[in-house]
C-alpha cells in the first residue's frame, strides 16, 4: 500500500477544498493517485451537491449581482439565493454570481430554466419547427414519426439557447450553467438557486424584452 504523506494531503486540499480526513482516505483509495484521488472527491462533492438541490431548502439569503458592458449600452442584474447570510458573504458566491450575470449579458437567455417556459411559448416555437420542416423540400416527404424526432431535437437546441441553465458557460464551454450551479453547491456547502434575471440592451424592443 502507498504511504499517504501529509505533503499529499495538502496538496489534494489545496486542489480540491475537502477536508483532510476526506483526503487522506481518497488517497488511500487510489494508491496516492492524486489526479484519481481529486476525480473521486469532485465526484462525491457533486452528489452531495444533487442531494442538496432537490431538498427543498429555504433559501432567503443571497445577493443581487451586477454587470455593466464597458460601452454602457448593456446591463444586467441576477439575483441569487443561497441559504445563510455567511454563504452569500464569501467570494466564492459573489464570483459566482457575477459569472451569471456576465453569461446572461453575453448569451442573452430568456428563461432561467425549462420549468418557466409557458407552455403556450413552447407551443408556438414547436409550431414554427413543425412548418419549417414542412416548407423544407429535404424534409417534405419523410414519414411523420421522423419529422415529429426531427422537430423535437430543434426543440432541444432551442431550450439550448434560451433556457439559462442549459446554455453552455461562457468561460468553460465544457461545462452547462446547471454544471456550475452544482460545484458552487459542492463548494459551499448549501443549496444555492438563480432566482430571476433582467437584461437590459439600448434600443431593444421592449415590448419583446418583457
């Protein structure tokens, strides 16, 4: 069995912010495999991150974050929850939500996720794919069952696209804003929630922005 040394320890503490019994034991596990070890410890994180999401929490704390584009013909607020004052006090919160408030600037969601989509919304874009697809000569004469799994997966990258929790995150394009949400909740131990977001974009539609 490998030796665990406490430079080891620290140094998976130093990667990965777990506690140094936690560590030592992931060490263990792997040999002193310390890229495994880390692997195993984000993965325990973010299953306790799942937990904490669907627990139905009280989250009353948190902040409003801003972003302001250079130019100052675009701003954005975002207001986060999480659940004590000390959580939404630490940098590591804060940081997270600006990071959605610079995704919101630059990608431009419109719902937070798939849940606050109206259903009459949804209708009209399945509507709009349905005639699209119609009008769509490389299409026209496929078997209905096809076009209605055709139309479905444009459906899909349309949540992609408007649907903030399923966009990709601008900085980490490996990563989905849902991905994020779930390390914060591993990195700070509480459930934490993007309640609502407003852009605002000089000489938009208003009308289309509400």
């Amino acid at each position: 069995m490998t030796t665990v040394t406490a430079a080891m320890v620290k140094q998976l503490r130093d990667a990965t912010g777990a506690g140094p019994l936690d560590c030592k034991k992931a060490l263990e596990a792997h040999e002193g495999n310390l890229e495994a070890a880390q692997q195993f410890l984000r993965e325990k994180g973010m299953a306790r991150a799942d937990r904490k999401l669907g627990a139905g929490r009280e989250m009353n704390e948190g902040v409003i974050a801003s972003y302001q584009h250079f130019t100052k013909r675009l701003a954005v607020q975002v207001e986060v929850n999480c659940e004590t004052d000390f959580v939404a006090k630490t940098e590591a919160f804060q940081q997270f939500a600006y990071d959605i408030a610079l995704q919101v600037a630059n990608m431009n969601p419109q719902f937070v996720q798939e849940e606050d989509i109206p259903g009459s919304v949804r209708e009209a874009e399945r509507t709009l794919q349905q005639r699209i697809l119609r009008e769509d000569a490389k299409h026209a004469g496929k078997p209905p069952a096809i076009q209605d799994r055709i139309v479905e997966g444009r459906l899909e990258k349309w949540y992609e696209e408007v649907v903030l929790m399923r966009q990709r995150f601008i900085k980490d394009e490996s990563q989905t804003i849902a991905d994020l949400l779930k390390e914060a909740v591993s990195e700070l131990g509480e459930s934490i929630r993007i309640r609502r977001f407003i852009r605002y974009e000089v000489g938009e539609d208003i009308e289309a922005a509400n």
